[in-house]
C-alpha cells in the first residue's frame, strides 16, 4: 500500500488529523508510519487511535518524531478505522507516508520476522 506523498502542514499548537481504513486482509502485517518534515530540528507527537479521534490525553499509542523523522512500526494492528493525530509547538511542514508490510524491514531474505 502507501499514501501520501505532497507536503503537509500542522499549526503551532494544534492537532492534524488523518484516517485510514485496516481491512481483516491485512492481520498479522505491521502498519507503518513514516513521518519527514523540512527541518531535522523539528519536533512532533504523533498519536494512534481506533476507532475515534486521539487527543494528547487519550489516544492507544503515541510516539515522538525527533531530528525532523519519525519511523515507527506496529505489529499486528487490529482491522477497522484508525485515526492519527499530529502535534507540534510550532508550525510543521512534513510529508508523511503510511503502508503495511508482511514483513518488518522489507524482510530482503533476512528482515526481522
């Protein structure tokens, strides 16, 4: 899978937020996240929930983008709608790209399985 792609922007101090859709085929696959943005200083929260929108306060998983990238792999994500929510102090331009892997690390005859 994959999207995404063009350049995003998050405001100063508020949460952007993004759906998509894991249907029962993708069970036992890892969801991936991937987050750049125009500045390898920049900093960002971004947050996971089923079902709902996350807030900063309630949310399923969350992880903090550091030195303008985020990487961030869950195994085994349950079906259904997920929303994402992306927070920054200041405003963030980024690009984001998110896909399901059957295999962490693209596997390559060695990935991490």
């Amino acid at each position: 899978g994959g999207g995404g792609g063009g350049q995003l922007t998050v405001s100063g101090g508020s949460l952007r937020y993004f759906s998509f859709d894991l249907d029962p085929s993708t069970a036992g696959m890892t969801l991936r996240i991937v987050v750049t943005s125009e500045s390898p200083i920049d900093t960002a929260l971004v947050y996971l929930r089923q079902g709902a929108l996350p807030q900063t306060h309630t949310y399923d998983l969350r992880r903090q983008m550091g030195g303008g990238r985020l990487d961030w792999r869950t195994r085994f994500p349950p079906s259904g709608q997920w929303y994402m929510g992306l927070f920054s102090d200041s405003t963030l331009k980024f690009t984001m790209d998110v896909s399901i892997e059957a295999c962490p690390a693209g596997c390559s005859g060695r990935g991490i399985c």
